[in-house]
C-alpha cells in the first residue's frame, strides 16, 4: 500500500465514499479516510533527525504545526519504531517512502535497503507516504521529496538504511532488555530478535512498542553491500498486484464525498491572456455550476462531472489577448538560435588548453551542426488534482514527483501559511520530470477558493496537457573538431546554443546568469563527466530562451548534449577511416569507468563480428545522473528507407545496483523514450502556439516498433548512481550512428522521421 | 434511464446519450480502472470488452451500447486477479507506473481469444496500446507467457 487511499480492510474510522450512481456492490470502491490524528504525538518519537535546506518557512510551519488531516495510512494507530519503521504486533513492516513512486521502481528499491538494514522479512513488508505537512510538522526527518534527477535512490540511501539499521538496533535493544541480558548477545535475523547464547527468540511484533520507547543509538553501522541479502536482488515490486486489476487509485481516479470536477483551458499562446467569456451561453448545460476565470490566462468550468465540464468548456467562447507571443513560430526559433551558434559571447562549461586558437592552427577541421526540437512528457495520466479550500485549511490530492514543492504551491495560491496546508501525494501515472512542477496546483486551488467547502477535482484534458507541457528545452549545437597531420583529434569547440531550463523554472539556480545544467554530461567532472580526453576543449552555451516554458524531461539536456558529441565522435572517427570502437579507445584511456560499459556493450552485441545480413551496428557511451552508461544499437533500412531498430544492447553501472530487475526494466523504458522522440517526437510552434495537440500528430512509439533490450548491469562499486534516466542518453546517438552505417546519411535534425533515409 | 451490463450485472446509468462510455463507466459507475488518455482512440488506455471484442471506450457514446450487450471492465475480468493473462503480467511484473496496464490487458485478452497462438508479428500488429514507460518487451514476453508460445524473431 503505498498511497494514502487505503485498499486494506475498512476501519471504522474509514468513510466509504458513496457513488454518484448505485455501484455494483462487488467492485472496488474507492476509500479515503479522515481520520485525524496529533502530529505533534509523533514528534517526540526517536527517528533520524536530519538537518535539510527548506525552501519554505519550516521553522515557523514546525512551531505552529496542529492537527493534520491525513487519509487512513496503514499505520495510523501503531507506535513508529522511527520515522521510517512501523512494526505491527502481527509482524508487518510499513516502510516510510518519501520519494515519489510514478513506475520507476524507487518505492521497491528503497523498501529494499531499509528491509536489509532492518534484518526483517521481505514477504511483511508494505509502504506507506508521509505526508509533505508531516515532513514539514517534523523538521523534515524524512528528508528531501523530490523526486526527480534519477536521485531518488542515489541521494537517499546513506539515511534510509540509517534508518532500517537504527530500528533494528531499538529492536534488538528492546528484546535484550526483555530479556535481561546485554544487546551484543543478540541478533536480529528475518523479523526475529535472537539471543545467541540460549537461543531465545522474539519476533519483532512482540517487542515494537518497547522498542519505539527507547532512544535511537547514537551510532550504526551499515553492512558491506557484498552481504545484502534483499537490496542487490532482483525481487519483485511492491506496488504490482493493484495495477492489475484496476485497484491502484491515481490522482485522476480520486473521489472525495460532494466532490466537483473542473476541466479547464489555458491561453494557447504562451503569455497570452483572457480578454472575455461567455458564461451565459454554458449556465444551462446540464451539470454546469460555475464558470470561473482562473488567474489571467485560463477559465475552468465546474460541473457535477468531469465529461459535463468538458463538455460545457468547448462550447464556452473564449476570446484571447495573445500577447507579445503570438507571432512565435519554430521557424523565428530557429532563427535566434542560428544566430547563438555564431555569438561572440557564450557561458563557458568545460575548458581547457586552447582550442579556438587550436582549431585556427589544426591541419584539417571538420564541422557540423545538430539540432533537437522540443519534446511533450505525455504522461499517460494527464496532469491532475483534487483541492478543498477553506479560509481556515487547503488541502491537495495530487500525483506529484515532489510533495513540498506541491505543498508549497499550494500554500501560495491558498493565501494561507504552510502550517494550515496538506498535500496528499497520489500515485502517479508517468511523471519522467513533468510532475516536478506543478502549475496546474495554483489552478485547482484557485477554482477550489471559489467555491469554499467543496472539494475540486481538476483534470487536464490530453489537449491541454499536451498545448501547456513544460517542454524539453529547444537546441542547436555547432561541432568543430580540429586534426592533426596524422588525423588525430587536437581540438574540439562544441558550441550548444538554445534553451535553458533553470532560467525558466528556476532562475535564482542561475550562475551569474550561467545555466549549469546546459552542460549535463559534458563537464571535466561530477555525476555527468565527459568522457575522452581532447587537449583543447571548449564547450559553450549560448544561451538563447523562446516563449516556450521549459522543463526537465526524463534525461535533460543529456539528450541532446549526447547526440551532438556522440554522432559527432562517429563522424570523426569516420573521417579518418577508423572503427568507432577503435577511435574511442584511444580518447577514452584516462577514462576507465566510461570505456568499461563501452567495452561491453560492444562485446555483448558482438561488435567486429558481421551482423546479420543487412543489419548495421552503431555505439554511443555517456555518463549521466551518476551512472555510465553504453549501447550498441542494430538496425536495417529497407530500400525503401525504412528504418527497423532491431537489438539494443545496453550497458550501465550505478555504482550499487539495489535491484538489477528494476534496473533492466529502467533501462527497457528508457529505449522507448529515448527513441520515441528519435524518431518522431517534436513540439512545433506555429502562432506563437504549440501544434501538436493529441496522440494523433505527437507520434509515441509502440509496440511494432520497440526493439529487442538486453541489459547489462555490471555495478563496479564505491559510488551511487541514478538508473531511471541515465540510459536516455545513448539510445538516440547509437540507433543515428547505426543508420549512418546503414546508409552513409548523418541524421543531425531530430526526429529522424524528416530524413528520407531511401537508398539513392 | 439506460440499462448497461457490466461485469455481469445490470446497472441503471443517468447520463447523456452523448457520453462517452469510458465516463459513464468511471464517473456514473464508479469503476476507475478504465483510464483516460487521450479521448480520440488513439492510446488504448480506456479499453474494454463490449461482447467480448476490445474497443477504445472513449470514442463509444452511451447510445450506441445495444440493450443486452455485455460490457466487461478490468475489474471485471476475474474476481481474484487470476484471469491468466494478469497471471502473466504479475510473473514478469510487467506494469511500471501501471496507468495504461488495464487498458494492455483488456487488449490483450481480447487478442489472445481471436489468435491464441500469436506470433510477434501478431503482437505487433494487434497491441497497439500506448505506454509511455515503455513496458512493450516485457508486455510482449507476457503475452507468450499466458499462451504458452515462445517469443520468435521480431518484425
């Protein structure tokens, strides 16, 4: 159970939320609780008390934190171990999540590392979410909620097994106590405290309460990943069986008691507003209650469903003041960015010797120019969440990658202090980045402030989610490569130019207006370090931003950034007639970690060995999110210039692999992703306006199309990486360098399907 | 008032002729595991048995379902999760963020009843359903799985 709608056996404390119409009496039904219960009860319990930069008024939320509306949770009731432990008298473990769950597996893989410091057994465990007010309320003992970066796992896993292994300790202590007897007699073992010496045995169940009395040890210390026995396994998910049979409640499916639906439309033109509406014409439809304008650019309507609002919202009139944007195009984009590949001025992000000078000097130069268009996330769910207003309370249900960014959006629009907010975190369906923001919060909250009381469920139709995305920044980059008499690599000036994403979502992250996130994968070291050694090098970003609101888009501008650097190395090493493998080898010697996944990627596909009849190989390695990361890609393209990716394979090491199933199956996904946009994915503007408004013209890759992933997880140790977004990066460049093989056509404009790939 | 057979019982619905069947299903019935993704039969999200033939829920007026046609939701598909293809999908853990899963599954049993022996090609041709997560492999394996056929060469 790991959202706050309880499927576990109703409670009578537990409100069943009646049906609009008499429902089948043997199906599901949706249950929320409202239980209240004293945060501040909790409080003085134990736990990890951890000191986190807030970016809102924790301090003061803390001090007037007061009873917290908080759906049923599975251990409402049950003294906590700590903040990540609750042991039930029957054995059950509910494991504490803070980050967000949207399929990536984190939910699984946390549980996992708590479970192997706990020493409890797997088969007892269940999850549960606190809540952001509850992490605010408590000076944030569960940490950091974002869940975006590929860091869920990463960056919270030195806590959260301090967290499994100090309950174990409070367990064992607490038996020992019982006992009489010293704790360094004692072990704990699959749920069981055991006295060594006689044999004695307890199970954790029989000793909680004891245990949570007690104070946390100042001191733990955590196993040697070599001993796991749960995290490292390729155990099944936690969060499966309801997403088989329709249980699993999303953020969409959520029904509170006298609950109204609002659908709503945003101006299409990015910084447009509404000049007027028609209400009278939509005040009779049937269901309509309200029409309401929502901040300057958007007008929902209210109805008693969602299909009712929908309905009602087409038929509205809506006249627009389109602003300074309306005449934008992809075309005038374009333009600005041609423009930044020639700027005299650009932020620096990696460099060192002299390359301008080196590529002036160089026996032969070799340049060109690559391109990336905007992307839409389409989560399958489209963006969602349900608010009820009060002057006194705001409260939010709402699928989110980070409950306090969330909790603190909906503070905001609500007028009202942190401490008199809740933020509810609801299952996500998809969130790849785009549920890290969270503009549709103040929206639902406005329409919620209209109509105090009563609870409104906002859902974005496809068309809206897809007209007001936070879209994958826009780019071009410019590749200059400077040789020697003997061919060999002496300069290289990778010139990107275009979008950044922290000057649209987080301007304040700036670096003297630098964006440092433009150079993701291509900087001298950390989580996304180049990976050859060039003697001049430069790598600027012109920094060009269109009306187009930027966001973080599974990957980020390693996407990109690998494709221009990656395509463009086969380039070179097809310049001067060497075996991509080969020609890498030689720029990769200082550079161990990122040439071992190449190596075996490149073995695994069976690279220097002949393909298949009419299958043609290409490779790309890159490093992001903390992790290494390789693929060798085959494909064919038919006379006609049809292109089949038939066989990926791919190679990653995190560091620690908490579970290599989940990390195939990231990998998998990835491939999917990352070659969607390849292929076909692109947001076009077209007056001042996105184009793309359904499935029907933002082609998503299916089935047909998806090729064949074998995964290698080969974890070398001594560092943390991400797996949900590193693989990204080299699912493109690898698939362009196959069809460059293929053809002897550079695909250097994404998505590839503008390309005729025909056979000349 | 409109009667719909659902999941074996017969069920009074208010709602406008109009009204796609995907949103009398999740707002007049309540059963929420027919997910909405796009509205124009483009993804599959929302698809159900209508006599037994898969269809894209979102397109369907209420008007349209015949007195007497039988309509079957993932909720309705076993009452313990046992049908074999959720069988399959549970063996390889198939779903990650799960939203378009139930609509994977209507599709896919609904195809395994016209080719119970499918090919990749058949696969291929037949699920078309999107996810974004990108669980197509495992999706794919699954169907062999609750066929008891073995993946061949794709494409």
């Amino acid at each position: 159970m790991n959202s706050p709608i309880a499927h576990t056996t109703p409670s009578p404390d537990q409100t069943q939320i009646a049906p609009q119409a008499e429902r089948p009496h043997d199906l599901p039904a949706p249950q929320v609780s409202r239980r209240r219960f004293l945060i501040s009860s909790a409080t003085t319990t134990g736990g990890l008390m951890l000191a986190f930069h807030l970016p809102f008024g924790h301090e003061a939320a803390a001090q007037t934190a007061g009873p917290v509306l908080a759906p049923a949770v599975p251990s409402a009731g049950t003294p906590e171990v700590n903040a990540w432990v609750v042991i039930k008298p029957d054995d059950t473990v509910i494991i504490r999540i803070a980050r967000s769950e949207m399929g990536q597996g984190t939910l699984t893989g946390l549980a996992q590392l708590v479970a192997e410091e706990l020493e409890c057994d797997w088969s007892k465990v269940t999850t549960e979410y606190p809540t952001p007010g509850q992490n605010v309320a408590r000076k944030r003992v569960w940490g950091n909620f974002s869940t975006g970066g590929s860091r869920g796992i990463r960056e919270s896993q030195d806590y959260v097994r301090k967290g499994g292994a100090t309950a174990r300790q409070m367990l064992i202590q607490a038996a020992a106590n019982e006992w009489k007897v010293p704790a360094s007699e004692c072990r704990a073992e699959s749920s069981q405290v055991i006295h060594v010496p006689t044999g004695r045995r307890v199970r954790y169940g029989q000793v909680a309460s004891a245990a949570a009395a007690l104070q946390p040890p100042a001191e733990v210390t955590l196993k040697d990943p070599s001993t796991w026995k749960i995290a490292g396994k390729p155990v099944a998910r936690l969060d499966t069986a309801d997403k088989l049979n329709g249980k699993q409640i999303y953020g969409a499916d959520l029904t509170l008691p006298g609950m109204l639906n609002a659908a709503i439309r945003d101006c299409p033109v990015f910084g447009g507003k509404v000049k007027a509406f028609d209400t009278a014409k939509v005040q009779g439809m049937p269901g309509v209650r309200r029409v309401v304008q929502v901040g300057d650019s958007a007008v929902a309507v209210v109805a008693d469903t969602w299909w009712q609002a929908k309905t009602a919202l087409d038929a509205l009139s809506i006249t627009w003041d389109e602003g300074p944007n309306a005449k934008v195009s992809s075309e005038t984009i374009a333009a600005t960015l041609k423009a930044g590949l020639d700027a005299p001025e650009a932020f620096v992000g990696n460099e060192s010797g002299n390359a301008k000078a080196a590529l002036a000097s160089a026996a032969r130069r070799i340049e060109a120019t690559y391109s990336y268009p905007h992307q839409n996330h389409a989560t399958m769910e489209p963006m969602n969440a349900t608010a009820r207003w009060t002057p006194q309370r705001c409260e939010v249900w709402t699928p989110t990658q980070n409950g306090e960014a969330a909790l603190a959006a909906t503070a905001a629009a609500a007028g009202l202090p942190v401490a008199q907010c809740e933020v509810y975190k609801l299952h996500l369906g998809g969130g790849f980045g785009r549920r890290g923001m969270h503009d549709w919060v103040p929206q639902v909250v406005a329409i919620a402030k209209a109509m105090p009381g009563t609870p409104i469920k906002l859902l974005w139709s496809r068309e809206e989610d897809m007209l007001h995305g936070r879209f994958h920044p826009v780019t071009q980059a410019r590749m200059t490569a400077g040789l020697d008499a003997q061919g060999n690599l002496t300069a290289l000036h990778m010139r990107l130019s275009g979008q950044s994403i922290l000057a649209g979502v987080a301007p304040q992250n700036l670096q003297n207006g630098r964006d440092p996130v433009a150079f993701q994968g291509l900087t001298t070291s950390g989580d996304g370090a180049f990976g050859y050694t060039v003697p001049n090098l430069l790598v600027d970003h012109a920094m060009r931003n269109p009306s187009t609101p930027p966001g973080f888009w599974r990957g980020v501008n390693h996407n990109q950034n690998a494709i221009y650097l990656e395509c463009f190395i086969d380039e070179l090493a097809h310049a001067v007639g060497q075996d991509p493998l080969q020609y890498r080898r030689k720029l990769m010697s200082k550079h161990p970690k990122h040439l071992a996944v190449l190596e075996a990627a490149a073995k695994g596909a069976g690279w220097g060995t002949p393909a298949k009849p009419g299958v043609f190989r290409g490779m790309a390695q890159h490093m992001g999110f903390g992790s290494y990361t390789a693929a060798v890609a085959e494909v064919s393209v038919s006379k006609e210039g049809e292109l089949k990716v038939h066989r990926i394979v791919a190679a990653t090491d995190p560091g620690y692999a908490v579970n290599p199933q989940q990390i195939a199956a990231q990998v998998e996904g990835s491939f999917a992703y990352g070659l969607s946009a390849c292929l076909y994915g692109e947001c076009t503007l077209k007056d001042g306006r996105m184009e793309q408004d359904n499935f029907h013209t933002y082609e998503i890759m299916r089935m047909a199309a998806m090729p064949a992933v074998e995964t290698i997880v080969m974890p070398s140790g001594g560092f943390w990486g991400g797996v949900g977004e590193p693989t990204i990066a080299v699912a493109a460049p690898a698939v362009l360098n196959a069809v460059f093989a293929a053809t002897g056509k550079r695909v250097r404009h994404l998505p590839l399907k503008h390309t005729d790939l025909k056979r000349a | 008032m409109p009667t719909l057979n659902v999941n074996g019982r017969n069920l009074e619905v208010q709602a406008d002729p109009s009204t796609p069947l995907l949103w009398v299903l999740r707002e007049q019935l309540g059963l929420t595991g027919t997910k909405y993704g796009c509205g124009i039969a483009q993804c599959g999200a929302c698809t159900i048995h209508l006599d037994g033939a898969a269809i894209r829920s979102c397109v369907i007026p209420l008007a349209a379902v015949q007195p007497g046609q039988k309509i079957v939701t993932i909720e309705g598909l076993s009452p313990d999760s046992s049908h074999p293809v959720q069988k399959a999908w549970a063996a390889l853990d198939v779903p990650q963020c799960g939203y378009c899963q139930s609509g994977m599954i209507m599709a896919t049993v609904a195809f395994l009843r016209d080719k119970p022996k499918p090919t990749d090609a058949d696969i291929n041709e037949n699920i078309t359903n999107i996810c974004r997560c990108g669980t197509y492999n495992r999706v794919r394996a699954a169907i062999h799985v609750a066929a008891g056929t073995k993946p061949g060469k794709q494409g």
